[in-house]
C-alpha cells in the first residue's frame, strides 16, 4: 500500500489524477488519488494536532527573518534617529536659545520615537528588536556629536 501511496503522490504532484477501482465490484465510481491523498493529509493534521509539541507546517513557513546586526533595516533605523534628532533639534532650537537644552529635548524625544515604533512593529506581529534600538542610539548618538560640534 505504500508504494501506492508515493506513486499516488508523485502523479498528482505532476499534476494528473488516476482513478483506481476496487477489483471487487466492477461497476464502483471511480476514486480520485487526489482524494485519497487529501484524506491522508487531513487525517495526518488531526494527528498531528493531538501532540502539542509537534511542529505544524504553519508553524515552520512562518518564521520570522533573522535580525543581522548589519542591514538594510538597521541603516534605515540608525537614519531615521539621526533625522528625528537633527529636526527635534532644531525645533528646539527655535524655540530655546540654549544649543544644551535644544539637545536635552531632542534625545528623550528620538528615543521614545524609536521605541514607539518597536511598539507598533510588535503590535503587528514582528518582533520587538533591541538591536533596531541599538541602530537608534547609534543614529542619535552621531548626531548628538555633530550638534555639539555645530553650535
């Protein structure tokens, strides 16, 4: 019965369907392979379902990427602070004459902006990245350094 099944398996996987009949009637519908596979697999997921450890197919598709310390995405981010800064920055600048209080505002403003967005990020279903916090503190941090040296 089993080679049956892999040769059911792999003519349906080609994309035919091959009707087999029961050599005890003769006159019986005929059963698609497909079926008969679909009702394999349905009955696999039930089983599979009653172990709660057991991994599901859904489960090993939907893996979330890897979070490199060094991409696109980091870049993004560590950009994305250094903006954030630079502008908070300079709104706090018009505001105060004082270039330390401007950058008292714009720190605790771009960190909090960075964790909101990890917030929205998990609030989705992504991950919380502390390493999308550390490309953050590296955009503000090189541009705490540049403000400091301008004003």
């Amino acid at each position: 019965m089993d080679g049956v099944l892999h040769v059911a398996v792999v003519l349906v996987s080609l994309g035919g369907a091959v009707s087999v009949q029961s050599p005890a009637d003769a006159a019986p519908p005929p059963v698609s392979v497909r079926d008969d596979v679909q009702e394999s697999l349905a009955a696999a997921r039930v089983n599979r379902t009653a172990d709660p450890f057991a991994p599901t197919v859904a489960a090993l598709t939907s893996q979330q990427p890897a979070d490199r310390w060094l991409s696109e995405d980091k870049f993004r981010h560590a950009g994305a602070s250094w903006a954030a800064m630079v502008f908070t920055y300079a709104g706090a600048r018009a505001i105060h004459d004082d270039g330390r209080a401007a950058i008292a505002i714009a720190l605790p403003v771009t960190a909090a902006l960075g964790l909101a967005k990890e917030a929205v990020d998990h609030r989705r279903g992504g991950p919380f990245s502390a390493r999308d916090l550390v490309a953050d503190a590296l955009g503000a941090g090189a541009a705490w350094l540049v403000l400091r040296a301008v004003r």
